[in-house]
C-alpha cells in the first residue's frame, strides 16, 4: 500500500512565510483604526458625546481596543472565508490545519486570541505560529503554493492513469 500523507503535511509547504504574516498584520492593523475611527465619527454624529466623553484609563482603552480588534477581525474573516483585507492584498487565506475552511468555533478562537496581550510577539519565529493559530488551530497559507500543490497532485493522478 502506497504512503498518503495527511492534508496537514502538505500543507507545511504552502505557509505563508514571515513577512505577508508580517504584512497582513501591518496592513489589518491599518484597516482596524480606519474602520474604529469611522465608527466613532459616525457613533459621535448620532449620539454626541457617547465617543468624545469617555473617561478612559490607559490599560481600560487598551484593552478595550484589543477587544474590538478580535471582533473586527472575527467578522472579518467569518465574511470572507479566512481572509481579511491583508491577506487579501497578500493572496493568503487562514485555514484550519486539515487544509479545510475554518468552522465557525475556530474563527471566534482564534480572532478572540487576539485580544490576547503580546499575541503579535508569539508571532515571532519561522515558520511564524502565533498563538491565535496554534491555540485555534489553524494556518495561515500562500494560496499560489496551495494552489500549485494541489495541481500537482492531479497533474500527478492524471499521469498515473495515463500510463495504465
């Protein structure tokens, strides 16, 4: 009987390397303060003074933010499938670590991981795997690699059955 790997081996091969992790982050993290400043203009303009007169402490507005920050993402990424505007621009996408889309449970996991204080320097390594991924398991991949492997397979079963 012939050796199959599992999905999540191969998938070793298609993970986004440092720097899209590094450039998702730079990129999310951007699109986060636009998106909260646009909502507190907005939540100014209907109720005034609900954003402008808060009192909040250092550490309470930390984490706070960090709060709101897994459930942009969250949503984010519940919407588009494992992608958020980062991984967009950088052509990766979050997957659970079978290869599969991400349930719904690992996406509420992981995105609340984030808000989790020193998560991006848990990041730090190659290949990177932050906690948000190892506690949620799941991977973020390079989509051309995963894509190429997965032509290779067929490419691969194509030919096998060529020569029978």
């Amino acid at each position: 009987m012939e050796y199959q790997p599992e999905p999540h081996e191969n998938l070793e091969y298609c993970r986004a390397n440092s720097m899209k992790r590094f450039a998702n982050y730079l990129i999310d993290f951007v699109a986060f303060y636009i998106i909260l400043f646009f909502i507190g203009f907005v939540t100014e303009i209907l109720f005034p003074g609900s954003v402008s007169e808060l009192n909040l402490g250092p550490i309470e507005d930390r984490l706070l933010t960090l709060f709101l920050y897994g459930v942009v993402m969250f949503l984010i990424e519940t919407a588009f499938q494992g992608k958020s505007l980062g991984k967009f621009i950088t052509k990766t996408r979050a997957v659970s670590k079978n290869g599969e889309d991400i349930s719904i449970q690992n996406l509420l996991i992981r995105n609340f991981m984030r808000a989790v204080p020193f998560n991006a320097l848990s990041a730090l390594g190659n290949p990177p795997n932050p906690w948000h991924d190892s506690v949620s398991n799941t991977l973020v991949v390079d989509e051309k690699k995963l894509d190429l492997m997965n032509r290779k397979e067929t490419f691969f079963d194509d030919l096998k059955n060529q020569k029978q």
